[in-house]
C-alpha cells in the first residue's frame, strides 16, 4: 500500500532483455574492455588499489555510462576481467618477456606507465588467450597505444614490441 492513496502497490515490470549485440558491436565491446583494462592497470599503479576494487569500479560506474561529459562504451566485462587478472597474476613474467624484448636501456621499469599498461595488458591476453589469433591482441593494443599518444611513434614502438613478446607468449602460432 502507498501512503498517499491506500491502493497496493504494483510492482515494477521487468526491464525487457537487452537485444544480442551484432557481432560489429562484439568487437567494439572487446576493444573497449582492452582500453578499459590498459586505464585499469595505469589506475591501479597510480593509486595502489587492489584490482578487483578498480574492476568493480569500472564494470558499475564506467561502462556505458557518461562521466564529466565523456562517454564511456559498453564493454565486454569478461574480457575486461579476464585481461586485469591475467596482467596481475602473470605480471612478473609478463615483464620478464617484456624486458627481454625491450632495449636494455630502457627496461619495463623505466617507460611511460601507459606503455607499461599497455604491455601488461597485451601480454595477459597474449599468454591467456588462445581464441584471439596473436596478431588481432597485437593490433588492437596497437590501437590502444595511438589512442593515448595520437601524434607519436609509441604505436610502431608497441607493435615491435608486442610481435616479439607474442612469439615467446605463443610460439607455435607463428610456426
């Protein structure tokens, strides 16, 4: 009953199930969840919280959702997950591999912590996944690096980088 008109209540119906998303907008969802985690992992070096705390953060507050005017896709939280976990559970040998295709001037340690994002999170997927073929991770993170540095050589950079840490990540795929 309401207080205003003493009727019951009726209760609210059920939100109408969401549509299958078009395999065009699959896509865009993964690509979304791999900028998504490359910001998580940069959030989470920034800041020190846990990754799980930073994952919640942004499956309930950032996808799909509008932020200081900037609107944020819907994102595949699956990927978004699998990629943070895999960045954090593999990070020692993630940057092991990184390191070994790195100059040694210019270990992990020492790059710009959005490269250092980047890499990790490439490499979660790279050594995680075997449903994305090595050279889609290595493209679309590609794109991820020219999104952050628009007028800059990062993007040759993380692409040469990437191609030697996919084949120690996944060498039979480049047999």
């Amino acid at each position: 009953m309401t207080a205003m008109t003493d009727t019951p209540e009726t209760p609210e119906p059920a939100p109408a199930p969401r549509p299958e998303p078009s395999r065009q907008e699959k896509k865009l969802m993964r690509s979304a969840a791999r900028l998504a985690a490359v910001q998580a992992l940069f959030q989470m070096e920034k800041s020190g919280e846990d990754w799980r705390e930073i994952r919640r953060e942004f499956v309930n507050h950032r996808f799909g959702h509008s932020i200081e005017g900037e609107e944020y896709r819907e994102a595949d939280p699956y990927l978004f997950e699998s990629i943070l976990e895999g960045a954090v559970n593999r990070q020692a040998q993630i940057d092991q591999t990184t390191n070994v295709a790195l100059d040694d001037a210019w270990p992990i340690h020492r790059i710009d912590p959005t490269l250092r994002a980047i890499f990790r999170a490439a490499g979660a997927e790279l050594f995680d996944s075997t449903v994305t073929p090595p050279r889609v991770i290595i493209s679309e993170f590609v794109d991820v690096a020219r999104a952050f540095f628009p007028e800059g050589k990062e993007g040759g950079f993380v692409n040469a980088v990437l191609d030697k840490v996919a084949r120690q990540a996944r060498p039979t795929d480049f047999a």
